[in-house]
C-alpha cells in the first residue's frame, strides 16, 4: 500500500505536470497568434499527425540505421 505521504506527493506532481504547457500546446499558440485563428486548428491537426506517424513507426520497428555511438 502506498502510504499518505508519498500519494499527496504524486498528485502534487501530476497536477503540476499537467497544468504547464508542453511544447505542442506552445506551437499552437503561437501559430495562432502569427497566422490567426484558422491556422491553429491546422496545427493541432498536423501536430497530431506527426506524432501517430511516429508512433507507428516505432511500433514497426523503423527507426535509423545510422552508426551506433556505444559502437567499438
């Protein structure tokens, strides 16, 4: 069981976490901001895009072939 203090602490966190904008949030902002309020919904879209691309490629497995830095 999780005890009191250690719960209220992880709730702190998750509130805290969730309340401040993450980076996607700031690009919508500011694209509506520059372009107006057409363009951000447009960005949000593509934003979103983006990121399901991603994930589909790493649940492929694709990912870059490139030389390994921990190579010897």
């Amino acid at each position: 069981m999780i005890d009191l203090g250690r719960l209220i602490a992880f709730c702190a966190m998750s509130l805290l976490l969730s309340a401040v904008p993450g980076l996607s949030v700031l690009f919508a902002v500011g694209r509506a901001l520059a372009l107006g309020r057409r363009a951000a919904p447009a960005s949000v879209f593509g934003n979103a895009l983006g990121g399901f691309v991603l994930i589909v490629g790493v649940a492929l497995g694709v990912g870059w072939k490139g030389p390994s830095l921990y190579s010897t």
